[in-house]
C-alpha cells in the first residue's frame, strides 16, 4: 500500500492516540443540530438549490466530514493491530 501525502499528514495524529483515545475517536458523531443542517444542505444541494453561502458551508462539512472519516479510520487500525 502506497503512502498518500494525506497520510504523511494524519500518521503523525495517530501516533499520539492512546487507546482511550482512539476509541473515543471512532466513536464520535455529529450533533443533532449538526446532523440535521448537514440533512438539509444535503438535500438541497442534490436539488440544485444551494446559494452560495449554503454551498461554502456544506463543502466546509464535507472536508471536515472526510478528514473525520481518514481519523477514525486509523484509530480503528491502530486498535486493531493492539487488539483492543
């Protein structure tokens, strides 16, 4: 498996995980208020009907979203390799 330049950014992050830590991390979720403004721009972006404003807010998310999703996906390597 080669080494993306978005690991070389995350691995140092998870090298510092503890397991507590990394448990936590692959448990967390978004806020009901979140959540549901996530829904909505959602929706209305798949109907073509976000303004600008809503287009920069849901884009701003979706990274967010993503960079969550490459965490929690190494703590949940890193419990795995520590059995936990």
């Amino acid at each position: 498996m080669s080494t993306t330049l978005v690991d070389k950014v995350i691995e140092p992050l998870t090298d510092c995980l503890t397991p507590e830590v990394a448990e936590r991390i692959v448990n967390l979720r978004l806020d009901s208020q979140t959540q549901a403004k996530l829904d909505e721009l959602a929706e209305k972006g798949s109907a073509g009907q976000l303004d600008a404003s809503e287009r920069a807010d849901y884009q701003e998310l979706v990274e967010a979203l993503d960079f969550m999703g490459l965490l929690k996906s190494k703590a949940r390597i890193l419990l795995a390799a520590r059995g936990s």
